[in-house]
C-alpha cells in the first residue's frame, strides 16, 4: 500500500493534484482505497497504474477530467477491458471479461513474477529451517532459588 507521501514520489503530482486525481478516478479504485493510522490515505497497486495511466494521457494534452474519463471507459466497458453488458457476480461486484488492456496485463505478470520469486524464498528458507531444528537446544530449565521443589 503506497502513502501520498510515496505517490508524490512516484508519480511526480503535488499533493493537491494527487487528491484531485485520486477524486476523479474515486468510482473506478473504490476496492484499492484504504484508511491507514491516523487516518492516512493509502492506496494499491493498481491505483498506482491508474495515476501513471493518468500521467500519460495528461501528456498528450487532456486534463485531468479527460483523462479520467478515458481511464473510465478503458476500465468499465466502454474499452476493451469488459465485453458487452456489465454482469455481477458474487457480493455484486462487477465481473471482468478475458480481455485486459496492456498495463494491467503488465501489472498482473509482475504481480505473479513476484509472487513467483516469494514462494523460491517461502520454500529455501523452510529447507534451511528444517536442516537447522536437530542442532536446537533444548529449551532451558527454570531455576529459583526461593522454590527448592522445582525439578
């Protein structure tokens, strides 16, 4: 989950631009939007690829608003990102169809490439607790002085 202060970074907006931005895309990254401690704003992976989409479309000259709307029909349907009519499934939540715009397929196979290497390093270091258990001490006994009963 990235802080403002780490979407500042990232994506090279103000403050005051992130909290615009992130109003207008508000609707489309309504799952990804959580409250951290004191109540801070943090956000997912994938609204990060939705400010960098952003980003791109504001460069090649639409506002902010634009943008959004772009970003919107990319991602609802009117793109190629779900086919036809929008169909709900469980909880109400919108299905998606097979058909993916290209950053979000980049998204998703970073995700499973990270996902990937974390299972290498999940499985390498069980090996090497595994290997290391048998050499463990046996947990200390405890002594007080003031209980001579104790074995």
């Amino acid at each position: 989950m990235y802080r403002m202060k780490d979407l500042e970074r990232l994506t090279d907006y103000s403050r005051d631009q992130l909290r615009d931005r992130l109003g207008h895309l508000g609707a489309i990254m309504a799952d990804d939007r959580r409250r951290g401690p004191k109540n801070a704003v943090l956000v997912g992976d994938s609204t990060l690829a939705l400010l960098r989409r952003m980003q791109e479309l504001e460069a090649g000259e639409l506002g902010p608003q634009e943008a959004a709307a772009v970003i919107a029909e990319e991602v609802n349907g009117n793109g190629n990102h779900r086919q036809g009519k929008t169909t709900t499934g469980a909880y109400g939540k919108p299905e998606l169809s097979p058909t993916l715009p290209n950053w979000v397929e980049e998204l998703l196979a970073a995700k499973d490439q990270t996902i990937a290497v974390l299972h290498a390093e999940n499985e390498r270091l069980t090996a090497q607790v595994d290997r290391l258990l048998p050499l463990a001490l046996p947990a200390p006994r405890r002594w007080w002085p003031w209980n001579r009963r104790q074995k």
